[in-house]
C-alpha cells in the first residue's frame, strides 16, 4: 500500500527508463489501468502528460505516477490524490520479470 504523503520529484537528470520505453508506457503496462484524466499531485485537475519518477522515504526505491508537466517541476513536497496509482519503477518486480530486455547500467 502507497503513502500519498511525503512524495518529491526524482531530482536527477538521468532518463533512464525501462523496455516498456517511456515511464508513461511503463505505468499504463504495470497499473492495469487507463491513463487518467486528471494528474496524480492533489488539488491538481491538469490532464497528466508524463509517467513521473517519484520517491517517498517510506517507500523503497522509485515509483511512477501520471504526472502534468507543471507538477513534475514541483521542488517541495507534494501529496497524491488518494485514487492515484503508483507503480514501482523498479523493473525486476515489472517489466523486466516478463522480459530480460533493459538499457543502460545500474538496475542490478
Ligand atoms: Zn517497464
Ligand atoms: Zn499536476
């Protein structure tokens, strides 16, 4: 179960992503879900563009969330709506546990 508070944007400008291709994709392939209409951040109702890498101290690793362009620049902290649904980005517990396909260096 995900905390919806106490989420920050992944500062890093590493975009690295998985073998689903975007984090968009990787999000709508492990949430089993449609995109949603509105973003992931509370209180913010702009239709979501990107699957955002986030992080929680309560959470291990990275997670994805439907993000607008606007919230992926939030600096603070933020709060998810209590129905958004994170995926881990992790890809040995998603994608890459269907398919040994990654790029780049450091998942293992
Ligand atoms: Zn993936
Ligand atoms: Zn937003």
């Amino acid at each position: 179960m995900y905390p919806i508070v106490g989420w920050r944007n992944r500062k890093s400008a590493d975009t690295r992503n998985c073998a689903c291709g975007t984090w968009k994709q990787h999000w709508l392939n492990y949430s089993g879900r449609g995109w949603p209409t509105s973003c992931s951040v509370m209180r913010c109702n702009n239709p979501p563009t990107v699957g955002a890498p986030v992080i929680n101290s309560n959470v291990a690793g990275e997670s994805i969330v439907p993000m607008c362009a606007a919230c992926n620049k939030l600096a603070e902290e933020f709060i998810l709506k209590i129905n958004a649904i994170a995926v881990s980005a992790n890809p040995a517990e998603t994608c890459a546990a269907k398919k040994r396909v990654m790029y780049g260096s450091g998942w293992e």
